[in-house]
C-alpha cells in the first residue's frame, strides 16, 4: 500500500533516443521503467510484476500497472521524452 501511496499523483520520466518523428530507436519496456522507479523515487519492483499495454514505440505519457498483490495493482504514470 505504501507504493501505491508514493506514486500517486506523480510522472515517471523515462528518456529514449528518438527521431524526428517522435518514434524512439526500440522501445522502453518493464526493465526501463523498473531501473526508473528506484532512481526517481527510490522504489524497487521486479521488472516482472511490471505490466505494459503495448509496446512504447513512441514519445509521450503511457500507463504502467504494477502487480504488487493479487488485491493490489496500482498503475503508475510515465512519459516518455527525447535525449
């Protein structure tokens, strides 16, 4: 619950390289959001309880839900933006 807590209200920021198009080169997946939650907010989550839509090809703001517990799944905001 104290995850849940800590994340409401508040945007992930994940940096990608990305064209000028705005699609990024790959794509930002669980292990990126993971490594971003313990240096942004000093929160560990194994990338596997880490649930994504689709894949993020693209810049801009996307939702994630973190499976913490069978009763508990809080998502967590993130956008996406250029390096």
């Amino acid at each position: 619950q104290g995850v849940a807590d800590l994340l409401k209200g508040k945007m992930l920021k994940i940096g990608a390289k990305a064209g000028t198009s705005g699609k990024i080169f790959g794509s930002v997946t669980n292990v990126q959001i993971a490594n971003a939650l313990k240096d942004q907010f000093g929160i560990e989550v194994d990338r596997r309880k880490i649930l994504l839509d689709d894949d993020i090809k693209e810049l801009g703001q996307y939702k994630a839900v973190l499976d913490l517990h069978k009763t508990l799944k809080p998502e967590v905001d993130f956008e996406v933006f250029a390096e």
